[in-house]
C-alpha cells in the first residue's frame, strides 16, 4: 500500500489536540482501554505483528514501517499505537474529503476498528461513519468465504524455493471445484528482481530484501509452479467460519505495502501467513513456536494442528507428474512412439495403433515436447502445432483416472528437526556423538512426504567425546548440504548435482585429523536401476577447496570422480559411495563409504555407517552408529 493510503502521523498528531482531545466519549474510551490493559492483549498485538524479542524480554513488531503505525512508537508500545488509534478514529469525515488519495482512519485500518468496536462495545453511532468505499470494492471483487492453505513442493533449483512455499487461496462459499483456479491468493515473498540464484540465497539468509503481501489470481501460481516449476501443489481448505475469514481480509488491507523483514530461514513467506491466521483467530499462538527458523512444510503443520482447523485436501499434480503418470499407461512399443513423434518423427508412419491408444501417444508426445520447451531443452514450437492438428483429428477421448495422492502428505512426514546420540571409532580410538540438524531432509531419511532423491540440509552439527584423550571436539559443522539426484532416462534429461559448505574434521599432514573450511560441489548424471525406482547410481564429477593452518600451503584444491548407489525405502535406506580427488599438494586422496538407515517407528531411527580413507600417506578405518529422532516445533 502507498503512502497516500493513510492519513499521514504528523497530520493526525497535529489535528488530535484540537478535535479529539476534547470528545468526552473518546476519553472514556481511551480510560476504558487502560484500565482494562487492552493493549497487552494478545489479539491487539497479533494486529500489530509483535512477537517475543529473540535477546530481550519484551515484544515488539516485525515491522517498523511507518505506513502501518498511527504513533512513530508504535512498533514497539502497543500502548501507544491503541491510544493513537483510537484517537485517529474520531477524525472528521471532511478532514480527508478533499484528498482524493488518502483514506479515513477506519477505511485504512478496518482490522483494527473491527475489533476494538467489539472489544470496548464501541456506540459506531457516536463516531464519524466513512463510506470506505474502496475497501469495500475491492472485498466484493473478492469475495471471500473459504480459505486453503496452499502447499507448493520444493523446487531444487530456486534457492528461494528449496523448502517449499505456501500460500492462503481466498474462495468464495459458492466457488465450484471446477472454477477454483479464478479464485485470489494471498502470497508473501520478497521483493527483488534478482536473478542470480547465489546472491539471492546470501542476501535472503541475512535480511537483505524486503518482504511484502500480495494478492493475485490462483491460475497464476498454479501456471509458475505446475507448468513452469514442475512442482506439485497440494491444497489445505481450513475451518475458518466468515467472521473469521472476514477479519483476516481487513488485515490484508491494511497490510497492502507494508514492508517487512524477509529471513530465507526465519520471517519468510510460511512465517507470516501463521500471523494472518492469528488475526483471523485471536486464541492461536502460532508464532510462538519458532524462533530461530521456520520452513513452510513446519509453518503448515502447525497450522492444521488446531482441532477442526482441516475441513479438506485436494491434490494437484504437476505437469511433469502428469506425463509420468501418462506414460505409464503405454506400452513400450507406444513410449517408443512417443519419443519418435517428440523428436520430429513423421506424422503418417508408425505402428498401427486403435483411435484410442493413438489419442494417448498423440497427447503424451505433445505433452512431452510441452515440458522440453518450458525447461528450455527445445525450441521446436512448430513441432508442438503439429501434434496438437494431429490430435483434434481424432476427436475426444475417453475421461482418464488422474494420478493416485501420494499415500503420505507433506504434512504427514517426518520431524525436519533431527537430534542424535550415538558412538564412533575413528582409527584406533573411540567416541561418543551427538547430533543436531535443525532442517531438513537427507536422502537416508524417511522418504514419505518429501520430494524424491531430493537433500537439503541447514547447520547439520556433529560433537564428538574422545574417550581415549578425554576431549570434546567439533567434528562438523556443515553450513549447508544440497543434493539433486535427478534420474535422466529417454524422456526426462535432467542433471544431478550438489553443494555444501561448511567446516569438519578431515586428515592433514602430520598424523591424525584437523578442522578444516571448505566448500564442495559437483554434478553428474543419475539413472534408476528397477521399475519401482528404489535403486539409483550416480556418476559424475566434483571439486572443492579446504583451508586449515594445518595444511602445507594453508589452502588445498582438487577435482575428481564420484560414484554413487543409493537404495530407498519406507523401512530400510542404503547408500554406498567412492571418491577420489587429485590434490594441488599432494598424491590423490579416496575414500568409500557405506551408509545405511532403519525406521525404528516414526519419529526414530538406526543409522550405520563405515569409512575407509587414505590420504598424506594415512589410511583410516571409521565406524559410526547412531540413533536419530524426528521432531517438530
């Protein structure tokens, strides 16, 4: 919202003691308030967005923008900003007639004016009653009855989006499931137009960007994430009842513009759609349970976990989920077809298929060149054209099943906060370990409800006990972990990679072991062993840079091969790996690898891993057992 919206500060302090200051009932009012310590009330302050101080105990908001306070401390005296509020309420009706721009105090703050009319059983009949008629235009375009928590999966290649994102659609009560996608959605996001996906994710975890509420229609996101991302969308409806709703859209008016700090890991897009919710319904403390990081798959559980907060689910599978579905009903004789007609084959030659079957293989040719063209791997738009005629020709087909729901939510998988305990024999001395990763997912966890062969991992932090020297020792401390095990086949040709940073324990020089900072990375293609795609190998290249006083020259670089074997499950995970690196400082260095991974239940589970190393001339035997659990916030 622009600043001709309000009634600037100066203007309204400049009017108050002239107008309000002498109106007996807003005296009374204002008394009633403090007496009744009203701004302390958790319902006032969700409207100003304060939550709990990270360093000191007190509250204040999340914002400081000026548009959003009547009172220059309002952000942080909620009892201020109350007093100013109320006062700015009395305000004559002429004093902003004359400005076509700016908006009565009521009209600019319907949220607030709702709820303190019914708090402090304020006579409306005794105060000015502005027509607020833009308020109202743009709530009858909307016209809301119904809202759904939207849930995108992650997309691995937008930093921005690795986590996921939600989003609140607003629907009106008689919206049909077939005109769903008219409806508006509430989105937060940061407000840049930068395009390199590196400064983004550095500016993002350091509050570089500003973040702002927007409202814009359903078919555009979905457009974004389901054709252009790929990425399944998964639709939460939650049991508001319309005063409810209608409380929370007089709060998205007033937030119309109003800037706020925007956290990557923290006061995100997931962080303040729980704020709306505790508008709409003052007794949710929703906020409360985060305080050094949220992601939107934890946002979005604590958010359904209130009783009768989930009246229902829709799932709405990506484009790229929709092929494969596709292809799966063709024989491979027609995928065969599908992969020729894709790439240019004639039109008039081919095996002799019945009506139906050629609709499918028609369908899924074009489809197929579709999401080549959007991921930018073909321009062959007239090829595109071509399979579309051939189509239409043969008339409609018949209705098909969609894709199944996955048997598990994103809302129903494991904790993304992960704890340890466990022992480890390093060479010929032994230890106790603890873990901790605060987020999020690792491809030895449990699969169910995250996206497949997908890693990412935050602040993954490894202690270690040496029980032979009797010390205490930072074994890692990786800043960040990304993984994209992509399968390529004949019809989907993406590309696997990875990166981490971070610091941990590797071998130097003299004998033994040195902390050491570094970055890695790498890529390399990914293909599928068995038709139920459990078992993956991977091959490619990798490269990374470590620093330590330790070392000869201080600095070591080196590239060379990876290959990998991972095997997934609900019960039991493997993954077994061997590398080598030629090194500017010395003779290649190899390490192999086996890790596995059993479900003990839900929220546990037993992980085994063995390495066998060599480097500066060392070679060095580890065995690791671990107990991990899952846990939310």
């Amino acid at each position: 919202m622009r600043l001709r919206y309000f009634l600037p500060a100066c203007c309204l302090l400049a009017w108050t003691p002239l107008h309000a200051g002498d109106d007996p009932y807003l005296q009374q009012l204002l008394n009633q308030a403090r007496t009744e310590s009203v701004a302390d009330e958790r319902a006032w302050q969700n409207l100003l967005h304060y939550t709990d101080h990270r360093w000191l105990p007190r509250r204040q908001s999340n914002t400081r923008d000026p548009r959003f306070f009547l009172h220059e401390d309002g952000w942080r005296h909620p009892e201020l900003e109350l007093r100013a509020t109320l006062t700015a309420f009395f305000q004559p009706e002429d004093d902003v007639a004359d400005d076509p721009d700016a908006q009565h105090p009521q009209c600019a703050f319907p949220a607030r004016f709702h709820w303190l009319k019914q708090r402090l059983d304020i006579d409306h009949g005794r105060l000015p009653a502005p027509p607020c008629e833009r308020y109202q235009e743009w709530y009858q375009a909307i016209d809301p009855g119904v809202i759904t928590l939207i849930f995108a999966d992650s997309h691995m290649n937008n930093p921005a989006s690795m986590f996921g994102h939600t989003l609140l659609r607003v629907d009106p009560e008689t919206q049909r499931e077939g005109s769903r996608l008219l409806s508006y959605v509430i989105n937060h996001a940061a407000a840049t137009t930068e395009t390199s996906g590196m400064v983004f994710a550095v500016r993002g975890l350091t509050g570089g960007y500003p973040g702002m509420f927007s409202i814009m229609p359903y078919y555009e996101k979905v457009n974004e994430y389901s054709h252009l991302e790929n990425r399944d969308l998964w639709e939460y409806e939650l049991g508001l009842d319309q005063q409810e709703v209608d409380q929370m859209m007089r709060h998205i008016w007033e937030l119309r513009g109003v800037a706020f700090p925007y956290y990557f890991l923290y006061q995100n897009c997931s962080f303040r759609l729980l704020h709306l919710l505790e508008v709409a319904r003052p007794s949710l403390a929703l906020t409360d349970r985060f305080s050094w990081w949220a992601t939107p798959t934890d946002t979005m559980r604590v958010a359904l976990e209130p009783d009768a907060m989930l009246s229902d689910i829709v799932y709405r599978p990506a484009s790229r989920t929709l092929l494969e579905h596709r292809l799966l009903l063709l024989t491979e004789e027609e995928r065969a077809e599908v992969l020729r007609l894709a790439q240019g084959g004639d039109l008039d030659t081919g095996p002799d298929l019945q009506p139906e079957r050629l609709r499918l293989v028609l369908e899924s040719a074009h489809d197929l060149q579709h999401y080549r063209l959007e991921a930018g791997d073909s321009d062959q738009r007239e090829r595109l054209r071509e399979l579309l005629i051939a189509r239409s020709r043969l008339g409609p087909s018949e209705e098909r099943e969609p894709p199944a729901m996955p048997e598990t939510r994103p809302d129903q998988g494991h904790g993304t906060h992960r704890a340890g305990i466990g022992g480890s024999r390093r060479g010929d001395t032994n230890g106790l370990a603890l873990h901790w990763r605060p987020a999020y997912h690792d491809l030895l966890d449990p699969p169910a409800g995250y996206r497949e062969w997908a890693h990412i991992s935050f602040l993954d932090t490894r202690l270690r006990y040496d029980l032979e020297k009797d010390r205490l020792e930072l074994e890692r401390l990786r800043l960040v972990d990304i993984e994209s095990m992509a399968p390529r086949n004949a019809f989907f040709r993406s590309w696997s990679w990875h990166i981490g940073t971070g610091l941990e324990q590797r071998l130097r020089p003299q004998e033994g072991y040195a902390l050491m900072a570094g970055v890695d990375g790498g890529g390399g293609g990914s293909w599928t062993l068995d038709r139920e795609d459990r078992w993956l190998a991977y091959a490619g290249l990798q490269a990374g840079a470590w620093y330590s006083a330790r070392l000869r020259d201080n600095v070591r670089a080196g590239a060379g091969p990876r290959l990998e074997l991972l095997r997934t499950g609900e019960r039991w995970r493997a993954r077994a790996r061997a590398e080598a690196l030629a090194y500017t400082d010395h003779d290649p260095a190899w390490r192999l690898t086996l890790e596995q991974d059993v479900s003990l239940g839900r929220h546990l589970g037993l992980r085994l891993g063995a390495a066998r190393e060599a480097d500066f001339d060392q070679h060095f035997n580890r065995v690791d057992l671990t107990l991990h659990w899952y846990m939310n916030p």
